[in-house]
C-alpha cells in the first residue's frame, strides 16, 4: 500500500505474518539476485577471488577444512562458499532461500568446475531440506542473521546439522554496525546512532529499489524485513542449543566501504580514519557441539 492509499484508507492494513514477512525476503533476493551478478561489487568476472571475503583470522579460527564435509547457510551467489572447497573441504553445501541464487550458485560452480552442491531452501526448513544429513563444520554470517525472526530456533537448527565434534562458525555485521548511520555535519559525516542495537521493537520494514551493490535498480519485489539482534541475544541462543562456545572475536574491519569516511586496511579491507574512535563493526564466534 502506498503512502497515498494508506492516507486515504479508513481500516489499516494487517500486519503481515511472520511466514508472510519470511517470504517478502525470499521474493526480494530473487529480485536483487541479477542485480548482484551483474555488479562490480560481487567480481564474476574474475575481478575477485572467494579469499578476498574473508579476513585472515577466519581461516585461523577455522583451521584445517582438509577431508571436512562443510555447510554453508545463507550462502547467496556462493562467493564465499567456494573457499571451502578450494580450502580442501571433501564435500561443500550451500543453502540459499531464494531459487534465482542457487541457480547463480550451481552455474558458477560447474563454469569454475567446482564440485559443490547447492541447496534451495529457507533455513528453518534446512534439516529436512538436507534429509538429515550432518557435517563436521557450518558457517554463516555478513548479513545473515538480520533475516531471521527468532535466533533460539535457528540455533536449534544449526546444532541438528552439525555432527558430535562439529564446528559452528559465525562472521557477522557487528550489531553496533547496524544501529549506526551517518549525520551530515558543515565538514564531515558524523556517525550516530539511527537505529536500535536491540531487539525487541518488531523489524525494519525497507522498500528500496537499491541494495548495497553497484547497478541498476531492483525490479519488482523491493520490500524486505530485517530483525535486530544483539550481541548477547546471539550468544545465548548459540548456548541455549547446546553448543560450547570457545571464542568470540570483535574487530574493526569490515569487507567493503560501508560509509564514505573508511580508508582501506592493510589487507585490502576497511576501517575507519584514524581520526574516529575504534568500534567494533564485524564480529565472530565459534562453537563446537558435545
């Protein structure tokens, strides 16, 4: 409904569903998904390589993927779920929710003749999806979490897919990250904070026909929700399944330019100035399962 109609309307319209809200997300990234390929940001021509999405402690905290069959949850185009395979793992999954990513995914895969399997399904539905199979390492994260409504069931889910001894890996946007925007100020771009750091107040709604690549506008389904989750209520979720969680990093580096005002790192990722105070934008956690 637009602003228009919503003036001129008498009864207010329902609120959607959570399902409802679920699958606005799902038809939103079909809709991004050409968007995202065409892009310079994603590099499919080349221009980057999987490696360059994750930082180095990454592969520190994951250790050796040699002989490791590997989940990735939430993968989109797979850029990232091509290192594990690279990396040595024995087999490589990613699971994606909107069917325009996978088939972006699988293509890829099979022009880099990469033997990876790729998955159509929304997370909460990922056990049955993979008919029960489980796996010695999961990862997820960078814009993940945002889409999920209720982090103790994802948290449940993870464990069920994950073998004894497993691993779960978490790399995510900082929840500070996502609470903070910039202010215009006479000289600069001051960051404050925009929006709530927890949960609690329902999700964001978002109509926009941009995303956070370059290219050209979204073509039809351009809302989406995104939930707000803390930091605390992550790790409580991660504990409350069961799981032991052995580290969790926090650090100022991000994968891309998300203000004007960052300067490039040393390893080719960003940061802000010198000149600003360090917070933590992106944040990691593994656990193990007993």
């Amino acid at each position: 409904m637009t602003t228009e109609q919503s003036e001129l309307s008498t009864t207010p319209a329902p609120s959607p569903t959570t399902e409802e809200m679920v699958r606005a997300n799902q038809v939103n990234w079909d809709a991004r998904t050409p968007v995202h390929v065409a892009s310079e940001f994603y590099g499919l021509d080349g221009s980057r390589t999987a490696e360059h999405w994750f930082a180095p402690f990454e592969w520190t905290d994951l250790g050796d993927l040699t002989g490791q069959d590997v989940l990735h949850l939430q993968c989109h185009l797979g850029t990232e779920t091509a290192a594990f395979a690279e990396r040595g793992a024995a087999h490589t999954v990613g699971l994606d929710f909107s069917a325009a990513a996978v088939a972006e995914a699988r293509r890829l895969a099979a022009e880099a003749g990469r033997n990876m399997e790729f998955v159509q399904s929304d997370v909460h539905r990922a056990v049955e999806a993979l008919d029960g199979r489980r796996f010695d390492v999961i990862y997820t994260g960078k814009g993940a979490l945002c889409y999920l409504p209720d982090l103790a069931t994802w948290a449940g889910i993870v464990s069920s897919l994950l073998r004894p001894g497993g691993t779960f890996y978490l790399v995510e946007f900082h929840p500070l990250l996502d609470a903070l925007g910039p202010t215009p100020s006479p000289d600069r771009q001051d960051l404050r904070l925009h929006h709530d750091y927890l949960g609690g107040r329902g999700p964001l709604r978002s109509d926009a026909p941009s995303t956070y690549t370059d290219g050209p506008p979204v073509q039809g389904a351009t809302t989406s929700y995104e939930w707000r989750h803390g930091l605390g209520e992550v790790i409580s979720a991660v504990i409350g399944a069961g799981l032991t969680v052995q580290l969790v990093r926090e650090t100022e580096l991000l994968p891309w330019k998300r203000f004007d005002a960052m300067v490039p790192s040393e390893n080719g990722w960003w940061r802000l100035p010198p000149s600003e105070p360090i917070v933590p934008l992106l944040y990691a956690l593994r656990a193990v399962k007993a």
